[in-house]
C-alpha cells in the first residue's frame, strides 16, 4: 500500500510543479494521497487538497482511470511475484481453487481485477482484509492449543525461506534442500573425494540461492575423519540433511564403505530477519544469469584440475609405458591445459581444452589398462579365470 501512495504522491508533485519539499510538507501530501488513495477504491474521482507550510495550496483531481495507469508497473511487480510464488509451489493458477486477499491494498478495484484474470476466478472477498492474517494466527493457535474436531482437519505447514546445501569443490554450492520445502524434512546425496588417498573431507553448510558458497551464507562446518584411503572418486560419502519441526537443521556425513561418519546441528534461520531473508531471494533473481555463467566457469575448472592430478598420478606410477615421444606428447598436453586453466575465463574453451587434453591421454589411459589386466592374469589358467 505505501508503494501506491508514493507514487500517487510523486505524480501529484509532477502535476502540481512543486519544488523540494520540507518533511512535514512531505508528510502531510503523502497522508493526503493516502486518503485519496482510499476514496478511489470506491469513488470514479478523488482530489488531493493540502495547505503547505508556505501558504501553497495544492489542489489536484485525479481518477480512476489515472490511478489505474500510473501504478500499473505496482501490479505486474506484484503479479511477477505471485507466479514466483505458483512456480515454486510446482501449481498452475488454474490448478488454485480460491484465492483470499489480503491487506488493505486489496480493497483497490484494479488489484483484483488483476488477481482475478490470473487465477481465471474472482477474488474471495468474504474477510476483512485487515484482520484475515490475525484470524488464521488464531485458528492456528487454537490448533496447536489442541482444539481441534473430527471435522475440521487442516494443516498449516511451515517451509524452509532459503535453499540449504554444501560448498563442494571449485567454491560451488550443491542445493541438498531447496527454498519452499515443507519441513519436517529429510534428503540426503552422495559425493566423493577429489584426491587419491584422501583421508578426510571438510564439509561446509551454507544458505542462500546464490551458485557460489562465497555468496552464500555459511551456517557451519565440520569434518569427516578416517575414509580409507583409496583412489580419487572411489569413495561413497553420503550426506544427509534433516530439518525437525522447529526448523532445526542436522546434517551428518557418513563413509559409506567403513562407516565413520561425523555431524552437526544448526538452526539455520538463526540471526536473519525477514527483510535478510527477502535481500536474499532478490539477490538471487538478480544475479541467476551471471552465477550460472561463474559456476559454469568453476565446474570446468574443476574438472581441468581433475584431469591434470589423475594424469599426473598416473605419469608418476606408469611412465615407463610411454616411449619418449608419448611422453613428451603428454607433458606438453597437459602443460597447455595448466596455462590454459591458469588464464583463461570462457568456460566454452576451457571445456574445449579439457576434452582435446582428455583425447590425448586416451591411449596412455589404455596402455595402463592393459598392464594392470596382465599384472592381474599372470601366473593363471583358464580355469582360475
């Protein structure tokens, strides 16, 4: 409502030619678009009439019609959000069976107008605007006072504000629960790990709908100690995330082949206010193209650093397979990708580079092979097979 009233307030400024205004003039023009605010909900004409502390008298008729037009970008931010809103619920408008209004702003002819031709049903109008929140808080109170009949079953269930995941490797964020999940609720997913012989894992939680932990927030971190060691991908760790009714969040990681596993609690919406949590959400929207573009960047990054350890590990063990022009071929493979991924910011042609430098070691990769199944069948029959 005071987003109408300030723009009504400035078209009257523009009408009416006035200079900066004093803040109690300020005040004063803004109460009286306000009421004329309110009159046009139920009048085809309203006037804004005020006395400013200097004797100007401000005297401005406007209708319906103008009001309509001049606060038309109000509405379709409002629709905008409304279709966030259906969209994430996974509904389509046709698919709600009614819809409650509410707020004062509600009373405005051309909000439900609009609501009403999105939904394809007119608005229910049967509640006081003003009051319909407090009274649902008062049927919920009385339900979880425990009164509640036979006949009147409902739920009124609470979801998670923001997205919660892991910061994995490369600073990229991996979404475990998505914003708007009805809670109680649990999830769980499986990673690895991105060195041979790595023995522990740090897990950090982090909170927001941006694509990087960095711009996330981070709730907490821990570590799981005492994976076996064993080669780069081979190890199964699943984490799992639990938020309880209270919106207490658990999250635990566990190896799944030995069994150690660690853990942590947290109370994710612990410090933020509303107004963090919308911030938030905002910033999301606003930066999804250029997050998308950066975690692609960093996914190729990782997946360059990946293909550079395993065929450097794999030099270090199996070198006396290549003969010196195979080698030099790989060594100068993988010191292009390394320049490349140290300069170069399209993740197009870092993809480009990975896959050419991937190509290239193809036939060490199945030299290795071969050595490892005649080390395996040496010394063995047909029938031992």
């Amino acid at each position: 409502g005071d987003d109408f009233d300030h723009r009504l307030y400035c078209w009257v400024i523009e009408q009416a030619k006035l200079p900066p205004l004093s803040i109690g003039d300020h005040r004063k023009l803004l109460l009286a678009c306000k009421h004329a605010k309110e009159q046009l909900s139920h009048n085809p004409l309203a006037r804004v009439h005020e006395t400013l502390v200097d004797g100007t008298v401000v005297n401005v008729g406007v209708s319906q019609a103008q009001f309509f037009e001049i606060t038309q970008n109000l509405i379709n931010k409002t629709l905008l959000a409304v279709k966030k809103a259906l969209r994430d619920a996974g509904l389509k408008a046709d698919e709600v069976k009614g819809v409650v209004m509410v707020g004062g702003a509600t009373r405005m002819p051309h909000v439900q107008r609009a609501v009403g031709e999105l939904f394809g049903t007119k608005p229910l109008n049967n509640l006081n605007p003003d009051q319909v929140v407090a009274l649902g808080a008062a049927m919920q109170a009385d339900l979880l006072a425990g009164n509640q009949s036979k006949d009147d079953e409902w739920l009124l269930l609470d979801v998670i504000p923001l997205s919660l995941g892991i910061e994995t490797m490369g600073g990229l964020v991996e979404k475990i629960i998505p914003r708007n999940t009805p809670i109680p609720v649990a999830r769980a997913q499986d990673f690895t790990t991105f060195k041979d012989g790595q023995t522990a894992l740090a897990i950090q939680v982090v909170q927001g709908e941006r694509e990087l932990a960095q711009d996330c927030r981070s709730l907490g971190k821990f570590e799981l100690r005492g994976i076996p060691p064993m080669a780069a991908g081979a190890a199964r760790i699943r984490v799992t995330f639990q938020v309880d009714a209270d919106g207490l969040l658990s999250v635990s990681a566990m190896e799944q082949g030995s069994g150690v596993q660690a853990s942590i609690d947290i109370k994710p919406s612990y410090g933020l206010t509303d107004a963090e949590i919308t911030r938030m959400l905002q910033d999301g929207f606003a930066s999804a193209k250029v997050d998308l573009l950066s975690r692609s960047l960093r996914e190729e990054q990782v997946n360059a650093q990946r293909l550079l350890d395993a065929v450097q590990t794999a030099l270090d063990s199996d070198r006396q397979l290549l003969n010196a022009q195979e080698q030099a071929l790989v060594d100068q493979e993988m010191a292009t990708l390394k320049k490349i991924l140290e300069e170069e910011s399209d993740s197009a042609v870092l993809r480009k580079a990975v896959d050419h430098a991937a190509k290239a070691t193809d036939d060490f990769a199945q030299k290795r092979m071969n050595s490892s199944i005649q080390k395996a069948l040496a010394g063995k029959n047909v029938a031992e097979i």
